[in-house]
C-alpha cells in the first residue's frame, strides 16, 4: 500500500543576479580552498570558460559553459517553505586534471601553446611541427620527448665557468691529439726497438735488445768444428769427412736448427743466405781451426746464424699453434730456453715473465706477429751481412713476394740501392737494403686527413 503524500503550496519568488554553476565529471567535492575564475574572449562573449588551481597548483579545474540551452537556479528556503529562482544562471561542465598530465599531454600543449610558424621559426622547429601535425604516434612520440629532454643554455650561464674547469680538469690527464698518434703508432709498429739518434749504424737496431746474451748462449758451436760426430763409426766419419771436403758448406748447413728450401737442391743452398753466411763463417780459417781456438767474434756470429735459423723455422711453420709439433718441424731442435724466448716474443702467448725456463705449450703467429718475425729476421740478417743486404735471394729463401720484402725493408728504414761493381756479378738484376745514418723511423701511415 503506497503513503498518502500531501504536497502543500510553495511560493516561488523571482529575484535579480547572476549565477555560476559548475559540475566535474571526475571530483565529487571541491576543496573550500580552490578559487575559481570566469573568463570570456572579447571574440565571443556570449561563452566563457572557468578556471581553477588548487593551493599547491597540484590540480587544474577546467569547465567550459554549456550555452546550447537556458538554465534557472532555484534556491528553497526549509523555513518559509519557498523558492527563489536567479533566472541569469551560466552551467559549465569540466574535469580536473593533474598539472604533471597537462605537461606529458601532447595535444594539450599544441593547444596551449600552438602557434602559427609556417613562415618563420627554424627549420627544425618548422620540421617538428609538421611532425605533430602529421607525422606517426611514434614520430610525435620523439619529438615529445626531444623537447622535454631539451637543454636550455639560458639555465647554464651561470653555471658556465664551472663547467669549463670542470672538463678542464678531468681531461688534463689525457694525452693530445699528437700523443694520441704516438702511442696508437708504437703500440702497431712491428720492428725492433731503435734508436733515431744513434751516430753509428751498430747502434740503430742494438743486437743485445733484440735476443739477449744468454739466449745466444745458448746455442752450441763446437758441432761445427767437430772431425767426429758423437756415436758415428769412424769408418763413417772418415766416409763424411770426405765429402765434407767436396763441399763443407752443404754439410755445416745440416747442423742449423731450420735450412729453408732444401729440396731446390745442393746449388741453391749454397747460393742461399745462410748459405752464404755458412761460407763466410767458414772462409776464417785462423779461427775456425779448433772448438777451443774459436774467436768471439766468429763464436758470436755462429750464434747469430743459428738463433735466426730458428726464428725462421717459426716463420715456415706459423700456422702450427703447438709446441710440440713445432719442435718436429725442426731439423735440428734448438735450445729449450731459446724457443721459450721465442714464443715469448712473437706467439702472443700473453707471458709476461722475464724468465726463460717457463715452457710454453701453446702459441699463436697472427698477421701482426708474423710481420714483425720477418722484420726481426731481417735486422739480424742485416747485421750479419755488415748492413747490406741482398734481397733476391732472401725473398726466395723466405718464399717471400718481392714487393712484400721491400716494403718491410723500407718500414725497417732502410734505403734501396743497386749492386756496386764488385757486388753485379753475383747480384745482376738485384736489388740491396742498406741501412744508414743518420736514421729516421719511416711513418706507417698518414694518421689523420688533412
């Protein structure tokens, strides 16, 4: 059964003034603290917009005036049960929104800050806007992102001189642009260490710096001086001592520790450069005449010959990364000092230990590794061969394309000149690698573009 409801009579009274009304779909209660303000556009007076910050400028209330229709605000008084009607009411509907959104808001910001730059501005502020106006959600999403992480110089004037001593400071330690070459330079130079202000020729490349003297030590000599060799039958000594009569060269060959290219036959290893070298080491009779009789010098140069004999052995056999299998590829296996030496130096081994009795097992000759062998063999040779050195025959022996040789000659600072005329029987058509002083490390390259 529904109530009887009684609707008594209620007096409605029209008085004059204005009236603002404004709804937020998404806040139920205003603060008391909030103030709003009405704003009309000389343009269009007839609509106006209403604004409001909250006391920490957190939030933004915005409401624009709802004019499609006419709105009456009715005001009832409980006591004289009567309402009171203010016929100039203006109702707007809004949202509030957060100021950090309004910010991160793309098209918020174009419509606050939206202006017309088609015919002036930069181009890259021209380009943005085109950007904005047409480019993809992930264009837009960029050039959102350039602006806010914009840097206004304006903000660091002040700051500026900090900066300057700031980066002054932390760079100061840092090598410029000229010791920056030199070091990349020295770091990839591949020859022996040298000496540019040495007055004679000896000095440029010092043979103590390139192999020390207890490795040549190293080496034995007596083996070339020998009449007998130890468990040989003396019927097969007196057998070899013959044929070493025939040609005593070929058979001192045989006791270096690498001969290359011994099967092109018994002519050319005599005309080869350790053949050569053997012949020479041989022609001092006075000194070779005896193990116990043997001068330094000629001990010192046997001992030159037979240490750049291994180091060629390692040239022929680069591709191998085991010290064992090395070690057969030998004719005759050199010291054990020596080749840890050897490894050392040219295996990128990465040993960083003075000491030569710690066995290397494996190594590794990569292209770097592998010019400077050459360009260690070709020092050692140059000093052998009183500094002039024939370079036919030695890119034969190394199996060597010329133009490679040559450019690792000129790398090594030598000068290219032609056979004298005690020199062009034996060299026609050759070609000689002398080095010189005073002396001047070639550049590797041109560093930088001028």
């Amino acid at each position: 059964m529904g109530k009887n409801v009684s609707i008594g009579k209620v007096d409605v009274v029209s008085e004059a003034g204005e009236a603002v009304v404004a709804s937020f779909t998404n806040s139920t209660t205003i603060p008391g603290s909030v103030s709003l303000d009405l704003y009309t556009s000389t343009k269009a007076p007839n609509k106006a917009i209403l604004h409001g910050e909250s006391k920490d400028s957190a939030l933004q209330y915005d409401a624009d005036e709802l004019a499609d229709s006419q709105y009456v605000l009715g005001v009832y008084d409980s006591k004289s049960k009567s309402i009171k009607l203010i016929p100039r009411t203006k109702m707007f509907s809004g949202r509030v929104n957060a100021s950090r959104s309004l910010i991160s808001d793309a098209k918020l910001v174009k419509k606050l800050k939206r202006k017309d730059i088609s015919a002036e501005g930069t181009f890259a502020e021209r380009r943005n806007a085109l950007g904005e106006e047409f480019g993809t959600k992930k264009a837009k999403k960029a050039i959102t992102e350039a602006a806010r992480n914009k840097i206004d110089a304006g903000m660091l004037e002040e700051s500026q001189i900090d900066i300057v001593d700031g980066i002054r400071q932390t760079t100061k330690s840092m090598p410029d642009r000229d010791q920056m070459a030199k070091m990349v330079e020295k770091e990839n130079r591949v020859i022996p260490p040298c000496h540019t202000e040495a007055t004679n020729v000896e000095e440029i490349y010092p043979i103590e710096e390139i192999v020390p003297e207890e490795i040549l030590q190293c080496f034995p000599i007596d083996i070339f001086f020998r009449a007998k060799v130890e468990g040989q039958e003396e019927e097969e000594a007196l057998e070899e001592q013959k044929e070493t009569e025939k040609d005593e060269v070929l058979q001192k060959l045989n006791f270096l520790p690498y001969v290359p290219a011994k099967e092109r036959g018994p002519v050319h290893q005599k005309k080869s450069t350790f053949g050569r070298l053997i012949a020479s080491a041989l022609s001092e009779r006075s000194s070779l005449s005896g193990s116990s009789n043997i001068s330094d010098d000629a001990r010192w140069k046997l001992q030159m010959i037979s240490f750049t004999s291994m180091l060629v052995g390692l040239y022929f056999n680069r591709r191998l990364s085991r010290r064992d299998k090395l070690m057969t590829a030998y004719h005759n296996v050199p010291p054990s000092r020596a080749i840890n030496y050897m490894l050392q130096v040219f295996g990128n081994t990465k040993v960083s230990s003075n000491s030569f009795d710690r066995e290397i097992r494996f190594f590794n000759v990569g292209p770097k590794e592998e010019d400077k062998l050459l360009c260690y063999i070709i020092v050692l040779l140059l000093s052998l061969f009183e500094y002039r050195l024939e370079l036919s025959s030695l890119a034969a022996d190394l199996s060597l394309k010329p133009s490679k040789l040559l450019a690792l000659v000129r790398t090594l600072g030598c000068t290219i000149v032609v056979p004298n005329k005690s020199e062009s029987k034996d060299m026609a058509g050759s070609k000689i690698a002398v080095l010189r002083v005073p002396f001047k490390v070639p550049d590797m390259v041109r560093r930088f573009r001028r």
